[in-house]
C-alpha cells in the first residue's frame, strides 16, 4: 500500500472514530495500530476537534496530514466496528480498495430506525422515572413527554441547529409539558416526570469519556470533554430553569 | 427487585438511541441494572447516596471492562449506558428547582450534592479502568 493511500484509510477510520464519539487514546492506538499491521512507521496526535497523522515511508521521509473535525453524534457502533476492523488488519493485510471499502460501509451503516430508537427513549424515560421513586402513572406521563421530546430533538438534530440549541428546547419543552400534565392531573409529580423524561440528554459520554482521556494522559481533550459536559449540562438546566419558572409564576 | 428491572430497561433504552446493537445491548442494560444492584444494596447499609454511587460507578466500570473483553468491544459500549441510572439527577434537578425559587442557600447545597454524585461516578469509572489497564499491561510484559 502507498503511504497516502496508508494515510487516507488511518485518516479516515480515525474521523469515523472520533465523529462516533470515541476516547481520544483509542482513535490514536487505532491509527498506529493500522500503521503498524502495514509495517509503516507513524505518529498520530488527536484532539476532540481534529486529527494529526506523520508517516513515514519507504525513502524516509516524512508525510502529515490532518483532518478538521466539526459534528459529532454519539454512535457506539460504528466506534466498535472500527475497533474491530483495526484488529482484523493486524491478521491480514487487504489491499486499499478492500479497506476503503468496509470503511465507507461502516460510514454508512444505518442507525436503529427511528420509530425503534423513539421507543427506547420512551422506555427508558419511563424506567428512569420509575428508578427514582415516581408512580406507574409517573412513568406512563414521563414515557409519553420523553418521546415528544426526542421527536423534537430529532427533527432539530435533521436540521443541523446546534447541539446546545437542541438541548435548550428540549429541556425547554420537557418542562412545560410536564408542568401542563401536572396541572391536568394533579396527582403526577412534576419533577419525576422531567428527569426522567431527560436522563437520556444528560452528557453521559463526554463525561465517561473526558474521564478516562484524563487517566490516558490526554490532559487537552480531558478538559474540553468536561468542559463540553458542563455546558450541556447548564444550557439544559437553564432550558428547564425557564420552563418552571415561567410555568410556575402564571399557574 | 423490579427497580433493579427498571435500571436494566433504562441503560437498554439509552444504548439503542447510542446505537449499540445486538446481544451487545443486552448487556449494556445488565450493566445499568448491576450498577444500581450495588447502589441499593450500599444505600441500604449506609445510608450515603455520594459513597454508594461511588461504589456503583465501580461495578459498572469492573462490569464494562470485563465485558468488552469477553465481547471484543470497546468498554465504553457498556460504560456509558450503564452509568446513566446512576447520575443525580434528581438533585441536579432540585437545584435547578432552588434557583428558580430564589432560594440559593438550598441551591448551594444541591449543588454540591450534584457535583459530588457526579465526581463519584467519576473517580469509580477511572479506578476500574486503571485497575484493568493495570492488569492488561502486566499480561502484555509477561508475553513478551
């Protein structure tokens, strides 16, 4: 394989990774790992907005590339099937077309189908709702706010607004609903009901994963990941914060 | 018991709209529901939801690790559906509550709960990872 075409496939399996939401040690191994299984010597720095690959090849020089990072969306499974791809080509080496290849099929994985994935956030809303103490009632109320929400959440995701601005509404909206709910039926309990309805926004992967890039020694991206996590964490409340406290004030 | 079934339901909801697929899912949910079996079994002897959070951050992170090496996976296809049931949400919402109502003294106080429960699961995620990695490394020397 010619080192660019080398470069291109570690480029790519590493923007795949990282867009997936990936530790930053895991896309850097992945990389040198790709490298390796065709005898080439590389270094590769990522960061949670960007990739850096050097090469070097048969004449010893040196070749860098790098690939800007903008979106990410959380897709465990593609992380997982890059992972695996990785460890295959340590076994065998395929020629560039093969690689490319299954890369571009994992690129282009289908995700769950909607109507399955908004009924996963419906359950799990309403098991959340249930976990912290809430009635049956609760729950059904949470399951059904939940799956408002992620409808919402997924068209405004479909229309590429930002990720903080999705958040925002989406607490937003979580928070009045719920407020209607408890003011048609009184025996709902507000609060239950909102948490549970939201415990699937909450930035559960940069937190795990700004952890663990921290005991990796990627100090940078460790910081940006929490950093990230606090501001989704506060444009959240603040949507909820607006909900209650407008809702409670009319009512 | 059926709380332990509701944390299951919850991590196995959060991993299909993370996208993890197959039996794998199932065992993303048995790691939320093994995180909140530790967490009401420490609850109920100690009575501190900050300690036993901790601890059940580190089951979910020695499950995880244990997991994804039986199921070639990364561990994070386990770790993150599996903490969720953990968060505190609960008193991150109640601080939310507080500001609203002016009463910052209260807000204070749930926010220290918050970041507490947060900096719980945190640290327990981080101790089983380096226990494993600790582990792994050793097996590599040993190979070599």
């Amino acid at each position: 394989m010619q080192p660019n075409e080398l470069m291109n496939i570690a480029l790519k399996a590493g923007e795949i990774m990282l867009t997936s939401g990936a530790e930053i040690y895991r896309v850097e191994e992945t990389i040198v790992r790709i490298c390796k299984s065709y005898n080439t010597y590389c270094e590769s720095f990522v960061l949670p907005t960007g990739i850096f690959i050097s090469i070097r090849d048969s004449e010893d020089s040196m070749h860098t590339a790098f690939k800007r990072i903008h979106d990410r969306k959380v897709d465990l499974n593609r992380i997982d099937r890059v992972n695996n791809l990785s460890r295959s080509l340590q076994v065998s080496q395929p020629d560039y077309e093969a690689v490319l290849g299954s890369l571009n099929d994992i690129e282009t994985v289908r995700q769950h189908a909607f109507p399955a994935r908004l009924m996963a956030a419906s359950v799990s809303s309403f098991a959340f709702t249930i976990l912290f103490q809430g009635t049956w009632l609760d729950g059904a109320a949470a399951a059904v706010i939940g799956a408002v929400a992620y409808l919402v959440n997924e068209m405004m995701a479909r229309r590429n607004l930002y990720q903080f601005l999705e958040l925002f509404i989406a607490g937003m909206l979580a928070g009045f609903i719920s407020l209607a709910a408890v003011r048609l039926f009184p025996v709902l309990n507000v609060y239950k009901i909102i948490i549970g309805s939201l415990m699937i926004y909450l930035p559960g992967v940069s937190i795990t994963n700004g952890i663990k890039d921290a005991l990796y020694g990627d100090l940078v991206a460790s910081l940006t990941r929490l950093g990230e996590a606090l501001l989704l964490v506060t444009v959240l409340a603040v949507g909820v914060g607006i909900a209650l406290s407008v809702g409670i004030g009319r009512w | 018991m059926h709380m332990v079934l509701m944390a299951f339901l919850g991590s196995l909801g959060s991993g299909l709209t993370f996208n993890v697929k197959g039996r794998k899912l199932i065992f993303a949910g048995l790691s939320g529901a093994a995180g909140w079996l530790v967490y009401l079994l420490l609850y109920s002897i100690s009575g501190s939801s900050i300690f036993s959070t901790f601890v059940g951050a580190i089951a979910v992170g020695f499950y995880s690790e244990t997991a994804a090496r039986y199921l070639k996976s990364p561990s994070t296809v386990f770790s993150i559906p599996g903490i969720l049931p953990l968060v505190p949400g609960i008193t991150a919402y109640e601080m939310i509550q507080a500001v609203t109502e002016n009463d910052m003294a209260n807000a204070m106080v749930k926010m220290v709960n918050t970041l507490g429960g947060a900096g719980a699961i945190a640290f327990g995620i981080l101790l089983a990872t380096a226990f494993f990695r600790r582990i792994s490394k050793k097996k590599k020397t040993k190979q070599a």
